[in-house]
C-alpha cells in the first residue's frame, strides 16, 4: 500500500520532532488519504513530540485556496486560523515575491513543503520547492520535504525514457515553468526533484526527505491513478486531467482552447471549426506507423464540443477532442502533444501563436518556454498551412527521436537522485 509521508506522520509523529519553528508550504489539496487538511495533521504531530511549533504557511501559484485559475495572477499575503484558534502568517509564493524572503523566514527554522507535483516540468509546485531551498541555503535553514507519490509514473532505467519524456530545457528559454534543464515529463516525486536542485544549483543545505511508504519505482501508474485524489490546482480535477497536462499544456501558447472554462481542461481540447475528423484519423495512422516508443495507444479519443464559460473561445461552440486514459503505460504524452499542434499548424487555418508575457517571461515566445526548445516552433512556422502528409510525419519523427534522447540522457544522469528502487 502506498502512504503519503503525511499519512505517516500521524501514527509516527516523531518524524517531525525537533524541527524548531516550521513553515508549512502546502494548499488546500494538501491532506492525507483521509482528506484531513496537512496543516491539522501536521499541527497534531508536532504537538504531540518536542521542539516543533508551527509558525507560519506559504502557499504556491493559485493561493492556498487555489481561488485563481490562470498564470500570472497572483495571490496576498493574510492569515490563517487554526483549530486551535491561533492565527498565523499565510505568506504567498505567487506574488511580489516567488521565493521566501528574509523577513518571511525570521521566525522560521525549517520549511516543511507538502505540495502534490504531476510530474511535469511546466508545473510550477516544483519551482516553489526549489525557491524554498534557494533561500533556506542562504539564510541557513533546513527544508524537509513530506514526499508523493508522482501521479505519472516514475522514470525506470530498465524502460529508458519509457516514462521521461520530452527534451529538457534549453536555458536560454527561462521563465517560471523553467529554471532547470528537465524534460517535460520528468519521471521523479517532489523529494528527488530536490536532490536534483541541491546538485545543479550546488546548494549547502541540510535537507531531508520523509519518503513515500509503498512506493517503488515499478509502482504501475494504473495503481498510483487510483490513489485518492484532490485537486492540486484549479484546473486538475481528476487524476486523468493531469495524465493529459504534459500532453495539452503547450496549448496554453496557442489559440486553441485547452480545455480552460470546460469540467475536464488538458482532458478536454479544441477550438471552433477545428477539423477535428481529420485529426482523429492522424492519430489513429499514427499509432499505427510510428515507432512505438512515440505512441500513444492507450488513450481512447473520441470527438467532443464544448462551449468554454471562460478564457479562450469563451461561450463559443469548440469542435474538440476528449482523451480517455485506458491504459496509462502505453502513452508518449509528448508525441501526443506536438502531433496535435503539428496537424493544427497545417491544417487549421485559425492556429496562431500567444504573444510574450507568460510566466513572468515578458521577452520570448510562450511556446519556447513550455516545450523547452526554439526548435519546435520553427518546425511548426515551417509546416504552417501546409497540408499534412508522410514529408511532415517524418520530420516530426526525427525531431520527437531527439526529444526523447534528450529524456534518456536526462534520466541516466540523474538516476543518482532516486529514492525509490524497483
């Protein structure tokens, strides 16, 4: 059985003893398996062991109620009651400030982060983690990570880039869904992705991660799927939402609608008079002539409209597409994902690019800094209007084979950052 650090920490609460004053980094979503909120099973804990009070919260991008959909708008600081009727500083991490300034660390010893990932690299959680480390390393605090499970799969060196996917980030292309070279499906939990940090930003820095119970790498993604889920941010209400988030989030960039407005985003995508038939068939072809390391047979698709109450084609009739994840081992997200764009760019005459201003990046193309590279915007400016055939398939091909050795030699160097084994 697979057990959130968080969950242990409630029948063994002298994991967290003798933190000091802690900060506790986490959103509403954070809770255990039982739903019980961390802040009250983590506030319980350290009541119940010495030298452990909790001083202060921080919360990630959408706030810690997770109230604000898109990016770029942020959130303030303000207070949080607890249980026990003490009120204490909510700081916000989404705001004037993306990392913990001195004076928000004045009265703190350790930062204790329980924030969901989804295993993808445009996820800001991941950042949060990472500016924590930053200013804990210069203000000589400690950081303590309460692990999860990544909902995605974790990278497996027997299936080299089976479940890492993409090229990581050119770093010319930085922004706040960017700060290291990660592919876009990164294949490690929260707790691993901060031995990665301490090791590219050479960090000093005494960190510790309380791991996940149960958890291997060989843990099927079908088993972690059906872990209980709660909404890490606004636009992931299911945990099929967020198997498709590497696949879909490069539409944020574009025209096309990805799902925003709609039940199920990044599940759910199109645009008006989006030649949706078309499409399908590309994906069915596909699926049948690629390599199969850059299919994505385990999803069904099936055509679907919707009419978005907000963001992009708001209240118009989208013609789209609904992914159904029936087997979860057998989906390259990032094939899945520039193939939609690749057809659009050629046969979707409303396709078009967002203009800069995305994630605190006011200069580059939005599209540089989701899918990492220069490369894949040229590739699709250069199909642009042109109708689909095998000439395009193929040079998709060549340019996803790169990807995904990028995803490969990204998996072997940092294998010594796993924490979980097969």
């Amino acid at each position: 059985m697979v057990n959130s650090a968080i969950d242990l920490i409630e029948s063994k609460p002298e994991l967290v003893k003798n933190l000091g004053r802690v900060a506790l980094v986490v959103n509403q979503a954070s809770t255990t398996q039982q739903y019980k909120p961390s802040i009250e099973a983590f506030a319980w804990a350290a009541s119940q062991v010495e030298g452990t009070t909790l001083t202060c919260l921080f919360g990630p991008q959408h706030g810690y109620g997770q109230t604000e959909q898109d990016n770029m708008i942020e959130t303030v600081d303000s207070h949080f009651t607890l249980s026990d009727g003490r009120k204490i500083p909510l700081y916000s991490l989404y705001s004037k400030t993306r990392v913990p300034t001195p004076e928000q660390l004045s009265d703190v010893d350790t930062l204790v982060v329980d924030l969901q990932d989804v295993g993808c690299r445009v996820y800001t959680y991941m950042l949060t983690l990472a500016g924590c480390m930053r200013s804990a390393a210069q203000l000589n605090k400690r950081v303590v990570v309460l692990d999860r499970p990544n909902p995605l799969g974790l990278s497996q060196l027997k299936y080299p880039g089976g479940f890492t996917q993409g090229n990581c980030l050119d770093m010319t292309w930085q922004s706040f869904v960017g700060w290291y070279p990660i592919p876009m499906r990164h294949g490690l939990t929260m707790g691993e992705l901060g031995h990665l940090f301490m090791k590219y930003d050479q960090l000093k820095l005494d960190y510790q991660v309380i791991k996940v119970e149960g958890l291997k790498r060989t843990t099927s993604i079908q088993e972690l799927s059906e872990l209980p889920w709660t909404t890490p941010s606004p636009n992931l209400p299911t945990w099929a939402t967020a198997f498709c988030f590497p696949a879909f989030v490069a539409l944020e960039t574009t025209t096309l609608s990805e799902g925003r407005g709609t039940t199920l985003p990044f599940q759910t995508v199109g645009a008006p008079n989006l030649p949706v038939q078309m499409i399908r068939k590309t994906f069915t072809h596909w699926n049948e002539t690629a390599p199969k390391k850059l299919r994505f047979s385990g999803l069904n698709v099936r055509e679907h409209c919707f009419r978005p109450t907000f963001n992009k084609s708001q209240s118009e009739i989208c013609h789209g597409l609904q992914f159904h994840p029936v087997s979860p081992n057998e989906n390259n997200l990032m094939a899945l994902g520039v193939l939609l764009l690749a057809v659009a760019a050629c046969e979707f005459k409303d396709f078009n690019w967002k203009a800069p201003g995305y994630e605190y990046n006011f200069t580059d193309p939005p599209v540089h800094l989701v899918l990492g590279h220069s490369k894949w915007k040229s590739f699709f400016d250069s199909i642009k209007g042109t109708p689909w055939n095998p000439t395009v398939q193929d040079s998709l091909i060549e340019l996803l084979q790169w990807s995904e050795a990028s995803a490969q030699e990204f998996e072997l160097t940092f294998e010594n950052c796993h924490l979980y084994q097969p």
